[in-house]
C-alpha cells in the first residue's frame, strides 16, 4: 500500500492594525499573520508541527516585516543597519579574499562603528549567504536602503572605505565597489566622495 506523507502550512491573519510602514513612507494599515505547519498523511492535516513564521504585512506595498516593528520599531531599524553594515563587510571580505588577517580587521571595524562584538561564525554565515547565490548582496541593499538610518549608511559607506583601503592599495576598481555600495544604499557619488574625503579613517 502506498501512503503520502508531506507538510502543509496554512497562514491565519492573527492581528491588524495601522503602522509607518518603512516603504511606503506612510501610516499603512497591516496585517499580522502566523503560519502554522502541519504534518500531513494522504493530504489530510494530522498533527500541528512548530510555527513556520509569525510575520507583518503591509496592505498596500505587500513588504513583510517581523512584528516587533509595530511595538519597537527603533530597535528593529537599529537590527537591520548593525546586520547590512555586516553584510556589506563581509561582500568585500568575499571578494577580497577571506583570510585570518582580513577577518580580524573585519571584527574590529564592525567594533569600532558599531560597538558590537561579533564572531567568526557570524562571518560564516554572512559568507554562506553570500556564495550560495540565494541573497545576492547588491540588490539586498537596494531592498533595505529605505529601512536604513542615514547614519548607517555613512558608517557603511565609510566602514567598507577603511577595509578596503587595508586590503589593497585602492586602485580604480575598489573606489568603484565602494561607490556601487553607497548607490546600493541610495547615496549619491558626490555623497559617497564627501564621506571618504572627510572621514579618511
């Protein structure tokens, strides 16, 4: 006899309310749904399995958010710059090959801008991010340019200038990566060269 096991999810609007909603720009009306997994025999719900995902979604862009920015919408903005300023770092690590010395200026750039200590293996799974292929790292910024503070993108622009500037001796091509970043981010080329010339590092 032949038996179909599988998994269906199922999300279940839980909530909804208005919040300022981070792409549009504007008081948005949301709704907050729970994705419940279930184990299935022959297409038929059996038993609950753990929570897929409890997410926010916009009405009018469709962005989804995590919930906490409806209740501590400061904390999630600083979450999302202090992990892009990572991601950033660690698209130049990859591309400026990932040694121990590189990886070590790396931890203490992130330190120095934003008072945070991370570890190798938060490195790791930024770069295993990275190389699968799955989160190409120009168009993650370009997704998150509106979520980010316009101090992040100072510190991005100019933490990414000083570990660039200790890898190589910043020739055409890397003054270039760094220009795409601040574009990435939406800062303007006269911007990105006013950081760098008045924040040498």
């Amino acid at each position: 006899m032949l038996i179909f096991f599988g998994e269906h999810e199922i999300a279940q609007q839980v909530k909804s309310g208005e919040f300022q909603c981070p792409i549009c720009n504007k008081q948005r009306v949301y709704s907050q749904h729970l994705a419940q997994s279930y184990f299935t025999i022959f297409w038929i719900n059996v038993a609950k399995l753990e929570n897929s995902s409890d997410y926010l979604r916009c009405n009018s862009c469709e962005s989804c958010f995590n919930p906490l920015i409806t209740q501590e919408p400061d904390k999630y903005r600083l979450a999302i710059d202090k992990s892009t300023i990572l991601r950033c770092l660690c698209y130049l690590l990859s591309g400026y090959g990932d040694t121990v010395h590189s990886r070590k200026r790396l931890i203490d750039l992130y330190k120095n801008h934003t008072k945070l200590v991370i570890s190798t293996q938060d490195i790791d799974t930024e770069l295993m991010f990275i190389n699968s292929g799955n989160s190409p790292t120009l168009p993650f910024l370009q997704n998150v340019s509106n979520l980010l503070s316009a101090k992040a993108k100072q510190v991005i622009v100019l933490a990414c200038y000083q570990f660039a500037l200790g890898s190589s001796m910043m020739e055409h091509q890397d003054r270039v990566r760094i220009n795409t970043i601040g574009s990435s981010i939406n800062l303007s080329l006269p911007e990105v060269e006013y950081l760098i010339v008045n924040n040498p590092g």
